[in-house]
C-alpha cells in the first residue's frame, strides 16, 4: 500500500510516543496532551470556539492534533473560508479526517447551491456516504447533459425504492420525486416502508399527493393501529377507479397480516375483485412473507398468487425459507431461480439451489453450485465444501510479520491515531479510524495490523484485520482465542464444549470484556442484567453485585452456566441453545417444526435477521475453533444435526 500523502507530514515521534504511552511507559507530557485533546473534544462540543483555537495552538505537534484541527473547521463550517477548507482536505488526502471533512463541506456546497464544487469534491470521495449520493444526484440534475441526467434520474428511483430514513441532504431530491416519480414508483416507496413497519415514514410520504387525494389522518390512525375494524367499516362500492382508495385498502389488508396472516387472506379473498390484479398480487406477496415469518404451511401458496416482480428481496428470500421449510425442492430452486440475479448470488441461495438441484437428482448443477462456494471461510461456504467431500480445515499459516512489517504498522498515522482514541476509551471514533486505514492493506500489511492490534489486547481488530486477508493467512488471529485458562476451567467445569463456548464468545463480545450492548448486555458473553441476577441466583452466588459482572471470571461463570441451563433445556442441541441465548429460550423452542428439521434449514428460518446471522456465524466459529484446538478436520453438518421435532413441552417458566 502506498503511503498516504498525510504520512509525510506526520511525526515519527508522535507514533512512537503514542505506542509508548499505550504500552504503559506515557510521560507526564503525553498525559497532559491526552487532556488538552479531550478538553478540545468537549469544547467542540459545547461550540467554544475560542478555547478551541488556543487547544490548536498547543497541540501543533500531537498524534491527535489534526483531529483539533477538524473540530475548528467543522464548527460553524458554513462560515469557514473555502480555502483553508481545502488546505486541510489536501493536506489530510487519504487520511479518515480528510474524507470526513471533504464529506461535510460537500454538504455546505449542496445547501449553498454551488452544484460544480459539489461534482468535483464528490468525485474524489473514497466512499460516499447517502447524503453526498443524493447531492451529487442533485448537481447532475443542475448541471448534467441529457443522458446523464436520466441516468441520475435513475440512481434517484432507486435510491426513492430502497432508502428508509432520508437524511437533511436527501429531502429536496426525495421532495422532488414525492411530486413527479410514476404512480408505480411512488407507490413502491409507501410499500416498502409499510412492509418494515415504518408507518411514521410513509404518512410522510403519503403528504406528497395532491391534498384532495390524501387519505384523512384519523382514518390513517385507524387503518394502522386497528386495521381489521377499519377494513369492516369500508364499502368496496365507494372505491370507484380510485387508485389512493384500492391502495389504502390494501396498506390496511398488509397491516392487518403483520398482526395475522390468516385473517388478513380472508379478508383479501373478499377485497380483491375490487383492488386490481396488481395491487392484490401485491398484498399477497406481503401476507406470504408474514406467514412465511410465522412458519405458518399455508406461506407457499400465498407467495404463489403474488408474481416475482412484486417481492422485494426481504419477501423474495422468505419465499425461498418457507419452501425450505416445507422441504419442497422444487419450489425452492423456482423460488431462487426467480430472484434478481442479485440476489441470487449471495452466499446462502446459491448454496440452497444446489441442494435443490441435488434433491432433484442434477449432480452436475449441483457440483457447481457448490464448487463456487468452495473455501468460502463462513456459513454457506463450509456447508459446500462438505457437500464436496471436504471436511473443514485452516489455510495454511503464513509467516508471522517482519520487524519492518511491523515497525510500518505502528508507525502509520492512521493506525497511530486509532491506538492514541482507544487508550483514551474513544473507541467509535477510534473503530472508524481504524477501519479506514485499513481500507487498501494488502495482506502483509494487514496480518502486521491483526499482530499489533492483539499486542495491545484489541481483540476485536485484531479479529477485524485478519478476517480481512485474502490469499495468505492466520486462523489464529482470526479465531483469536483469549483468556484461555479462564475460559476452558468455565467450559469444563459447565461440561460444555469449548470451541462452542469461543465460537459464541466471538460472535457476542469479539472478546471486549468492557462491551455494552446498546439494549444493557455486558461483558464477555454480553449478559443482561436480569439474566445475570437469575443466573447467579441459581447457582448459588449470594449478594451478586452486577456492578462485578464484567469482571473476566464473573461473567465467564455466568455466562457458561446460563448456556448449559439454555443447552440442557432444549434437548443438548446447540443450534437451539444459541438461538435461545441470542432471542430466548421459548422462541427457540416455537421455532422448531412439527418434524425433526435438518439443523442448516432451522438456522436459515429462523424468523428474527439478527438471530438467524448470529446462530450462522457461532457455529461456523465453533468449527474453526475445534479445527485449531484439536489440530483435526471438523464437519459443521455434523454439529448443526438435526433439529428436534416440537414437542409439546415448554421451556422452564423462569429461565430468561
């Protein structure tokens, strides 16, 4: 990787000082610089620009002093001279703070009109954020010829289509689409975000028709909070050719499946001679993919009345599910083959639709399937290559980094900074910083990275690293295992497997015994505080104190003994347990089937997203884990197995 134009300006003896200080070996200076940036942060905060100017006086030669820098351009930055703007965006070229800068001025030019400067600063954006999408957008619109203003016109549907929040930049473009996109496309918006619940957002959008078609705000209250008694309360005779009338109809058929499908096809059956072919296709597609949510079997035969075009990718992959569910291979190679090709080029359905081919006797269609998927170091990827005859297995190990490597790694400023933001517990700012400077690192580079990162017990980018390389490699950095003495004494005392317990730890914590989750989970193996107070009852702790519960043991004995808890409740499975220790324990046990369920199509089905990743990725660690502690080849199939029928029974009331 080339040098950023901002390392050679950098100082060598800021790097090192910062190494030092993370280190241990800080001088009285470096602390008091830690404190003036902090005292800059705040001050950028509060908007004190005068004790700002006087911290970037004195911080002239820190690591983080481009960052002081920032805040006194990023504050008031519409009344900033343009060329001290530029000055720093030239002299930062490369850097995190330069591509930060350069978007926010981007943002000033777009509210000031100067559509020329908003095209040439965004063509040298590294990676544009929304906002400076839609203003670049916008200044084609001003600025462009006739092909590429259609083709902005385009990018700006596509963007109306699929965006659900739309930041302060976005407003005019999407002000301007609301009034002139086609009733197709307008209506696809109202779809989409009543499909994922954002009712709030589409009465927004809904503002956007003429005054004498918008629906009446009380009847919009009630369509979305009681849809059925709305619906009993219309007569199809007044829909008339109205379209905003069969529309809204329909929006409350939708809401009313979210709630029950069951009901909301009843009521469809009796609307959809007075809705259009198209809007009643659409419905159908959304009361499958509810279904399909709720493992209901009638799911499959409500997606058939729907047409593809209609399904967005969230209905499109559940219609796969609910075939998969069903075990109908059929339905599940039509269900994929029907996808955008997209779409269908993600991991998960080109590893189904070779497993339907193979059901279906097409050795040849399966192979290759499975054979794009080969070492594939995730999911779907170890599922192929079993398919293929091949257990799993490490890459081999690359040689560890040079010294040169290494002295190259603590020395970039970018690295620099990131190390200088997570001493001082800054660790968004520094995650980001981290993450751009790794943006272009060959793999050398960023094994020497993975390398630093663990030297500094920053388990999870050194994780995050080494995840990254693409042809040399260090399982053991990628599979980082910490606190070993702790954790396997946790397991063994637990009888549980140690590979399952890392496996789950990595995908929980990435090892960050500080972690707090944004809903109050902590630690290691991220426990909420009523599991915790639970389990420590349980066992036997008397006068717990959750204020220990990031403390390594602590959490470790509670977080193991609540996954045997989890694990013997439902049947020793440990696709279950995970599950269960990610959503609950009772919602595991719901999402089992009437029949044994092989364990890859209950982890596809599972209903909530963040569940269904997560089981995937604990599992998937736990192979590679296994592979690295016993030095063995490791089958996934093998340890997804197969998940128990339902069997009638619950849960212990009380286990959370």
């Amino acid at each position: 990787m080339k040098p950023p134009v901002f390392f050679t300006r950098f100082c060598l003896a800021c790097a090192l000082t910062i190494v030092l200080a993370i280190s241990g070996s800080a001088s009285a200076e470096e602390s008091a610089g830690e404190r003036q940036f902090l005292d800059a942060r705040e001050a950028f905060r509060v908007g004190d620009r005068a004790k700002l100017e006087q911290l970037n006086a004195q911080l002239i030669d820190d690591a983080l002093a481009p960052y002081v820098e920032y805040y006194l351009l990023r504050q008031g930055i519409e009344r900033q001279d343009a060329a001290t703007i530029k000055a720093f965006i030239r002299q930062e070229e490369g850097s995190y703070l330069g591509e930060r800068l350069r978007a926010d001025w981007i943002k000033v030019l777009g509210k000031q009109g100067r559509w020329s400067e908003v095209s040439q600063q965004y063509a040298q954006l590294k990676a544009p954020d929304l906002e400076s999408r839609c203003l670049k957008i916008q200044a084609v619109t001003h600025l462009g010829d006739t092909a590429a203003r259609q083709q902005s016109q385009a990018d700006a549907e596509t963007l109306w289509q699929t965006v659900i929040s739309v930041p302060e930049g976005c407003q005019p473009l999407f002000a301007r689409l609301g009034e002139m996109v086609s009733d197709d496309v307008y209506w696809s918006r109202v779809h989409m975000l009543f499909e994922r619940g954002k009712t709030d957002l589409a009465r927004r959008v809904l503002r956007f028709l003429p005054r004498e078609q918008q629906p009446d705000a009380k009847q919009l209250d009630q369509l979305i909070s009681q849809p059925r008694i709305w619906l009993a309360r219309q007569k199809p005779a007044s829909m008339g050719g109205s379209r905003v009338r069969r529309e809204v109809v329909a929006l409350a058929i939708t809401r009313l499946a979210q709630n029950d499908p069951v009901v909301a096809a009843e009521q469809l059956e009796q609307w959809r001679a007075h809705l259009g072919a198209q809007t009643t296709a659409w419905c159908w597609a959304q009361i499958g993919l509810q279904g399909a949510r709720r493992h209901l079997p009638e799911a499959s035969a409500w997606f058939a009345r729907s047409t593809p075009e209609l399904l967005t990718d969230d209905a499109a992959e559940w219609r796969v599910r609910a075939a998969l569910r069903a075990q109908k291979w059929d339905l599940v190679r039509l269900a994929i083959e029907q996808m955008p090709q997209e779409l269908q080029a993600r991991p998960a359905w080109v590893y189904w639709l070779g497993r339907a081919h193979k059901a279906a006797g097409r050795t040849h269609e399966a192979r290759a399937q499975f054979a794009s998927l080969r070492g594939l170091p995730e999911f779907y990827g170890n599922l192929a290559d079993e398919e293929l005859g091949q257990r799993i297995t490490v890459p081999p190990l690359a040689l560890p980094p040079h010294a040169d490597e290494l002295f190259y790694a603590r020395t970039l400023p970018g690295i620099v900074r990131a190390l200088a933001l997570f001493r001082l517990d800054l660790r968004i700012d520094a995650i980001r910083e981290w993450n751009w400077t790794l943006r272009d690192m060959d793999d050398r580079q960023l094994l020497a990275a993975a390398t630093l990162a663990r030297e500094y017990h920053l388990y999870d980018r050194a994780i995050n690293a080494a995840d990254k390389t693409r042809s040399q490699h260090d399982y053991s950095l990628r599979f980082l295992a910490p606190f070993e003495a702790q954790v396997r004494l946790a397991a063994r005392e637990q009888n549980l497997d140690d590979a399952w317990v890392y496996g789950l730890m990595r995908q929980e914590s990435r090892f960050i015994t500080q972690a707090k989750s944004s809903v109050g989970a902590s630690g290691l193996m991220q426990l909420m505080p009523a599991t915790a107070k639970w389990v420590a009852k349980k066992i036997g702790i008397k006068d717990y104190d959750h204020r220990t519960v990031n403390d390594t043991d602590t959490n470790l004995l509670l977080g193991t003994a609540y996954m045997r808890m989890v694990l013997e409740s439902l049947h020793q499975h440990p696709v279950l347990a995970s599950a269960a220790y990610n959503a609950g324990p009772g919602r595991a046990k719901r999402w089992c089937a009437n029949e044994p369920l092989e364990g890859a199509i209950y982890a596809e089905t599972i209903p909530f997203d963040e569940t269904r990743d997560y089981v995937k990725k604990v599992m998937s660690n736990a192979v590679y884990y296994s592979v690295l502690f016993t030095g063995e080849p490791a089958s996934l199939r093998e340890r997804l197995g197969t998940a128990p029928a339902r069997d009638g029974t619950s849960v212990p009331a009380d286990l959370p």
